[in-house]
C-alpha cells in the first residue's frame, strides 16, 4: 500500500495525472535522450580526423599511456588486435603475420581487455585487447665471445 501511495505522490509531484501523461513523460524523456546522444556523436565526429590519432587508454596513468601510443599501431602487421565493430585498419580481429619473422618472435607489449573493457581507442575504432610481436634478430659474430 505504501508503495503505491509513494509512485502516485511522485508523480503528482511530476506533474504526471493521468496514464496518457506518464506515457507522454516517457516519450518527452526518450526524445531528449535522443538529442542527447545525437549532440555527443557530433561531438566526437568534431574530434576524430585522419591527420590526428589520439589513443585514449582507460585505467592507465600518462606514463603507460606514452607507451601504448608508441607501441601499438594497429596498421603494424606485427600486430594482433580485437577490434570493436571491423573498424581497426587491417579488418576485423587482425592476427599478426609472423611468417616475416624468420628467427622467431617475441611479445614485446600485451593489452588484455578485462570484461570486454577498451584498452585503447585510435581514430575512432575502439580495441579490446591487442598484441605487438617483434621479429628476433640475428646477433652480430663477436670474435672474442667463448662461444
């Protein structure tokens, strides 16, 4: 009983009298989320340019954020990304070609998303997790080594 008096009070506060009026409430509120949402996409269309990438990294401090962004470039073919809708450079989930890397491998930075969290967004494309490989090298002959 209490609750029912409590939803019919607040709405009365609301200026809701009748069902028609909660309805239209709930239209008016949608619209203007509506808006809302419209006003922030132009927002960030405003924000994303090709001539400028910005990676922005959730949960890092300025330091990693310095190292993600020299580090992880999605067009890299030494790179494996999972992307946010196909939007990365090289199509949907990219996976690394290390057939170039004739020596071997290594992982030289690793981004794993926890809970499907965005680890970084480059140029508008969102990136859940990501992996940069770096081909071994040969080492130089050093006479005076033992071995």
């Amino acid at each position: 009983m209490f609750g029912i008096v409590s939803a019919a009070l607040f709405l009365s506060i609301c200026g809701v009298t009748s069902l028609h009026d909660l309805n239209r409430s709930k239209e008016d509120m949608l619209v203007g989320m509506l808006d809302e949402v419209k006003e922030m996409e132009m927002m960030l269309n405003k924000l994303q340019t090709d001539d400028v990438e910005e990676v922005l990294n959730v949960g890092m401090d300025d330091e990693e954020d310095e190292e993600v962004n020299s580090m992880f470039d999605p067009k890299s073919s030494l790179v494996t990304y999972h992307d946010h809708k196909s939007c990365g450079p090289r199509g949907d989930d990219a996976q690394a070609d290390l057939s170039q890397c004739a020596l071997g491998y290594d992982i030289a930075k690793e981004g794993k998303s926890v809970d499907w969290k965005v680890l970084a967004t480059i140029n508008g494309c969102e990136y859940f997790s990501y992996t940069v490989y770096e081909c071994k090298k040969q080492r130089a002959f050093d006479p005076t080594s033992s071995l």
